[in-house]
C-alpha cells in the first residue's frame, strides 16, 4: 500500500497526550493517529445525517464539474 505524508500541527498538551497514550499502549504516534482516523471514518459511516450531507456535497461537486466540462 502506498503511503502519503501529511503535518498535522496539533496543541501541545494535545500532543503529550498522544505521546502519552502511545506509549502506554505500546505503539507509535503514528499507530495511534491511524487508529483514531479509521474510528472516526467508521463513526461517520454510521451516521445517516452526515452520510446524507456528504451525498449532497458529492452531488453538487458533480453539478458544478459538469458545467465545467460544457
């Protein structure tokens, strides 16, 4: 799988936070940063409001491509 770099500027209590809960579990920053994101991905799936939301925005970035590609 190919991976993508991102920066992420995060307060610094927040980050000794993480730090900390890292390496109480025994894994990386990165580990626990990739954990949190597939959680919250699999939060929002379940969510109808927001799924309906993204369908809306979804549709309206299709309008606006089309009209483009006129």
């Amino acid at each position: 799988m190919s991976r993508r770099t991102t920066t992420v500027r995060i307060p610094e209590d927040l980050a000794a936070e993480v730090d900390i809960v890292a390496r109480g579990r025994g894994i990386s920053v990165n580990a626990l940063m990739l954990e949190a994101l597939h959680a919250e991905i699999e939060r929002v799936k379940s969510d109808d409001e927001f799924m309906e939301t993204l369908r809306a925005l979804t549709e309206r970035d299709k309008e606006i491509l089309d009209r483009l590609a006129e």
